[in-house]
C-alpha cells in the first residue's frame, strides 16, 4: 500500500475536517489504546518537511 502523505504537517482545514468527523463518537479505552499505538507508529513512518534544503544535503555532505 502507497500513502499519499510525504510530510507530516497538515493544512488548517484538513486538520478542523479530521476533527468534525471525530466528534461525538464514542471509543472505549482499549479501542483509545490501540488507535494511539496505531497512530504512533505510523507517524514514526513520515518524515518531517525540509525548512531549507541545501545542495550539500542533497549530496550528503555533512557541514563540519
């Protein structure tokens, strides 16, 4: 399976999406325990977004 996401920021109006659609529903504490499990390894998948990339990072030269 391909994901879609490259880097782990999200806009502000897909953030208040995700929200809207959670609301109001109901999990119980092992189902709470597993989606955060869950959700933590698969954010250790996706890097975060360069601030500012450098010919030297794109090389692999490390700045000394």
């Amino acid at each position: 399976m391909e994901s879609k996401r490259q880097y782990r920021e999200l806009s502000d109006e897909t953030k208040q999406k995700i929200s809207n659609s959670s609301k109001g529903k109901s999990k119980s504490f092992a189902h709470r325990e597993h989606l955060s499990q869950s959700l933590k390894n698969y954010w250790r998948t996706i890097p975060n977004k360069p601030t500012q990339t450098t010919m030297d990072d794109l090389i692999g030269k490390k700045n000394t």
